[in-house]
C-alpha cells in the first residue's frame, strides 16, 4: 500500500491578484516573482479597468494606490496610500517591499 504526501492547493501557494482602478487612473508595474522578473504589466489602468495577475510572488511599483482596489485569492485588500510604492504581493498578504 502507498501512502500519499498530502499536497496543499494551488490557490494557498500562488497569488490570485485583481487590481481594478476604481476611483481614478493608477499607473503601475507588475513583476512575475522578484523586482527584477518579467514584467507581467506596466501601463495606466483608467478608471473601471482591471487586470488579473496570477503568479508564485508578484513585486508591484504603483503611484495611486488610493485609487486601486485590490483583490487578493479572493479577499479585497486594503493597499498603502500615498506616493510612489514598491509592494511584494504572496499568499498571505500584500506588505511594502522596504
């Protein structure tokens, strides 16, 4: 008989990330993995659009993040507000790259 090692989902290791700009235009880069990954999407999201990011780890550079909703493997996600920010977005949460 073998035993099987069980195997956490898919969804509790990588990131699900919906940025959608709600209340304005914000410009952003979205990096696969690290800071200096793939860029995944770098532009202006105008007011209404959004973007789907799904990855292990996500490095964000943002300048309106008061405008953005976030959207985490399913929970909406309160972001830093304020100037320019560099965010490391995983599984568990969003935090300040600094």
């Amino acid at each position: 008989m073998t035993h099987q090692t069980p195997v956490a989902p898919a969804a509790a290791r990588s990131v699900r990330l919906l940025v959608k700009a709600s209340r304005g235009p914000c410009w952003l880069q979205v990096h696969k993995t690290s800071a200096t990954g793939p860029i995944l999407f770098q532009g202006t999201l105008d007011q209404g659009q959004q973007q789907l990011f799904t990855a292990r780890k996500l490095w964000i550079t943002l300048d309106r993040p008061e405008n953005l909703v976030t959207v985490l493997n399913g929970r909406t996600r309160l972001l830093p507000v304020g100037g320019v920010k560099t965010l490391i977005v995983t599984p568990r949460g969003i935090r300040p790259a600094v």
